[in-house]
C-alpha cells in the first residue's frame, strides 16, 4: 500500500470530508483542470487522479473499504498559518446593535515546502492615447524595458498598448530576442483616445495562452484616462478572469483617469490599484509591483462563507500587503500571501439583538481556498468560524492593540470616503465639517502635506460643490498608504531588489 493514491489530498480534503465537501471540491478541480479547457502539462493526468478519487469517495461503501486500507493519518503542519483577533472578548446581550471588529491574519509557514517563487505569466496593458505622450510614456517603455530585461527563463511576458484599439507589442514569450522586442517597446507611439476594453481584452487573450495553475497569471493596466461605454464589459472581463485565478492591478497616472473602475477591477480579481502623482512615480510604482508578484507564496485566496442571521458584515479591507477594499459578498478573492509578508484583512460586524439570545453568536461560517503554485494539489481548505460568547455584562478589557492601531488608521480613510459620499448626495456641510476633522487628525500624526491638501480641497467643496479631481485621488490614496505605515519597507532603489 505504501505507492497507494491519496485520495483526500488529491481533492485537498481532510479526512473526515462530508459528501458535500467532496461533491464541490470535485467539481471546482474538475473546472479548472478539464482537458478541453486546461492544456498545461501533467494537467489532464492529474484529472484522471481527480476522477479516480470522487469515484471513491463519493461511494460509501468504496470509501468506507478505502479508509480501511489507509494507514493512521499523520497531522502535517499546515503551509498557512492562521492567526484571529477580536476586538472584545465577548459580546453583551443588549436590546441595540453592537460592532465588533476581527483581524485576520494568514501567513506562509516557515517551515512550508516552496523552494522556489513559481514563473510569472505577466502581461503589461499601456494606455497610448495622446494624452500619455511625452515624460509618460517614456518613463512606461523605460521601466518596461527594465522589467524584461529582468525576467527569468520560466517567466512569460507580454506587452498590449491601447487607444482605440489595441495592438499587440511583445507577444506572450519567454527566452525570446530581448534586443528586438526592446525595440519594438521603444517605438511605442501615443495616439487616439482611450478604450479600456481593448486593451483588457487583449492582454487577457496573451494571458490565456499560458494559464497555468502553477503560474502567478497577472495583469497590470497602467492608464491616464477615462474609458467611456465600456466599464461594463471591463467589469465581465474581469469577473470571468478572477474565476480563472488572473488577478488585474491598476495604475493610474494623473486625475482623469476613473478610479472607481480600477478599484472595482481589483476588487474583482484580488488585484491592486494604485495612483500615480507624478510621472517620475512610474517607474518606482511599478517595479514595486513586480517586486510583490515574484514574492508570491499563494497566489490565490479565496474566502466562502454565510454570514449568520441577524449579523451585517459591513466593512472588508485589505492592510497588507497592498491596502484594498473587499467585496462584501461571498465568494471573496482577498489577494496573494506573500513568502515574507503576511495577508492581513480587517473586517467589521454589526450584531442585531437576536443573534446574541444564546450563549454564544456566531458570525459567519466559512472556508478559505488557498491554491499555492508550487504544490502540485491545493491544500486542503482551511474551516473559518468567526464566533464570540454573549454575556449579560459588557467586558471591559480594551481592544487588542494590533486592531487598535490598524482601526486607527483605517478611520481616516473611513473618513474621507464618508466625505465623498456627502458630496456626492448634497449635504456640502457635513462633507467639509468631516474633511476639517481629518486634517486635524492627519497634522497630530504629523501628515503635515497631506493635511494641508485636505483643507485645500474643503475649500474647493465650499466654493463649488464638488470634489476637484486632483484633490478626491490625493486624499483617497494618500490616506489609504497610511494603512502600510509602520510595515517594514524597504527603503533602496527598487530596481536593486529585482530578482535575477
């Protein structure tokens, strides 16, 4: 018995799987790794393996003989560890909502097997409509050049640039001519207006041609401008590539550029977005985002679960490794862990008087998917309970200081967002009275730039009724890089840290 299969690891299940758990897992590894739609080597092997499996397991009676055979079940460490924190110990049985707040904390073991970062299939989406011409384009064909020039054996790498229409510069590649494709990125030319679609499209298809499992498949638009009529269809592209583990990021350079879709577009996918101030930035940002993908350690995670009666989940944000809403619906894809830097995410829970009638509420139900490429099967999913006992006195221990000090920040951006809602319903007054109070926050932390900007665009509301677009993007993402503050960064050259 010792060359006998392991069917459970084979469908990343632990032993004691209810039918149910078989039954999806079965069919989620039946989507992914079907011949007709999956040609990566060792993939169509590796499903006959899955069939074999739900064969078994699904039979009672062959899964009870199965088990039999097996020998005693040895408990491996897993490769993610998982830390919870809540902000109280219990929760009071009130005739009123109370808030609770838990921190999740998931991290790459020290002791997991990945002895290497697995390949990039990268592909780069540039704007090239007029309005990139001059410093930024020629800062986006530099960095571009840099990254190709870094790229390893194993790693693809593709290049779209999109106007109007979209055109294919360097064909998704690995060990090809990098003196002919560097010339072909240096006679990029801007022209024409900006359709977004395009370009996504496009670099969806050279992404599709080497979509593997064990690959970290990612696309990163850099944009300076407004796409109109299409955000719905680069919604669908994006829902459709989040389903097949491609995640999308979004730089955007400037103040016309819609950050509302970006934000969607990562929120979609588990990608990022980022906002570029100043064309000197695009170099630094997106070498740093090329930094974060060849660190990867599980390049997917994904969070299912229900949410218990008479409980609202009201807020998800991502602190790290790159601060980012979440959506609040399940199935949530909550970005990468990082070999180096763990998954942090914050969330908020309103609890209504009759989830805390018994001894305990529980929050939510779930399960986390995590899918490391380096592994040739995904680990078993990992059971998530939010729980907390109910008692009839409140605790009075304060909060964790680890959630203290990340609510801290987060209010600030809570802040400004609440700023734009105001504006964006009328009410002028209140929006500028919150816009007031986040300045004086920002200056007793010593954010003494960012304060000032934040007046500035008070004044802007005052006199016009509406946020200017320079103003809105600074304050959004200059109070949402406060959330990284206080993470060890790293303070060299960023080009110094690309792997060889």
């Amino acid at each position: 018995m010792q060359n006998q299969k392991d069917y459970y690891l084979i469908l990343g299940l632990r032993r004691n799987a209810t039918p149910e758990e078989i039954r999806k897992a079965y069919f989620e590894a039946a989507r992914r790794l079907h011949p007709d739609t999956n040609t990566a080597p060792g993939d169509t092997e590796f499903f006959l393996d899955v069939q074999e499996a739900y064969e078994v397991l699904s039979d009672a009676q062959k899964r009870a003989e199965y088990d039999a055979s097996l020998p005693p079940e040895r408990t491996a460490d897993a490769p993610v560890r998982e830390n919870i924190l809540y902000s109280r110990r219990s929760l009071t049985r009130l005739d009123e909502p109370q808030l609770i707040y838990v921190l999740l904390e998931y991290s790459a073991a020290a002791d997991a097997h990945s002895p290497a970062a697995p390949p990039l299939n990268l592909c780069l989406v540039l704007d090239r409509s007029t309005s990139m011409q001059g410093l930024n384009m020629d800062m986006v064909k530099a960095t571009a050049i840099q990254i190709l020039r870094r790229m390893r054996p194993q790693d693809t790498f593709s290049v779209v640039a999109f106007s109007d229409r979209a055109e294919v510069i360097v064909p998704a590649s690995r060990n090809s001519d990098i003196a002919k494709l560097e010339a072909r990125i240096q006679m990029l030319q801007t022209f024409g207006g900006t359709e977004i679609f395009q370009g996504l499209q496009a670099g969806y298809t050279e992404i599709q041609r080497n979509l593997k499992r064990s690959n970290v498949n990612h696309i990163i638009l850099l944009t300076d401008g407004r796409t109109y009529g299409d955000e719905e269809q680069c919604l669908q592209l994006a829902s459709e590539a989040g389903r097949q583990g491609i995640g999308i990021s979004g730089l955007g350079i400037g103040h016309e550029w819609n950050d509302v879709l970006l934000d969607e577009l990562a929120v979609r996918t588990g990608g990022s977005s980022m906002y570029v101030s100043r064309p000197q930035d695009i170099q630094r940002l997106l070498i740093e985002k090329f930094n974060l993908l060849w660190q990867v350690f599980a390049d997917e995670v994904q969070f299912s679960f229900d949410i218990s009666p008479g409980v609202d989940l009201r807020y998800a944000f991502r602190l790290q490794p790159e601060a980012g809403l979440l959506a609040l619906e399940s199935p949530v894809l909550l970005g990468p862990i990082l070999r180096d830097q763990s998954l942090k995410i914050l969330m908020e829970f309103l609890i209504q008087p009759e989830a805390v009638q018994n001894r305990s509420a529980v929050l939510l139900d779930g399960r986390l998917d995590i899918s490391i490429a380096t592994l040739l099967s995904s680990p078993p999913s990992l059971p998530l309970r939010l729980s907390r006992p109910v008692s009839d006195k409140s605790s009075p221990e304060p909060p964790p200081q680890e959630i203290v000090d990340a609510l801290s920040k987060l209010t600030l951006y809570r802040m400004q967002e609440q700023a734009r809602l105001e504006v964006s319903v009328g009410e002028h007054e209140k929006a500028i009275q919150h816009l007031q109070q986040l300045a004086t926050h920002l200056l007793a932390r010593g954010e003494r730039g960012l304060a000032r900007t934040v007046l500035l665009e008070a004044e802007h509301i005052q006199r016009n009724k509406a946020f200017s677009q320079q103003g809105d993007k600074q304050i959004k993402y200059g109070t949402r890089a406060l959330l990284l503050s206080g993470l060890e960064k790293d303070n060299h050259d960023p080009v110094s840290q690309l792997p060889e």
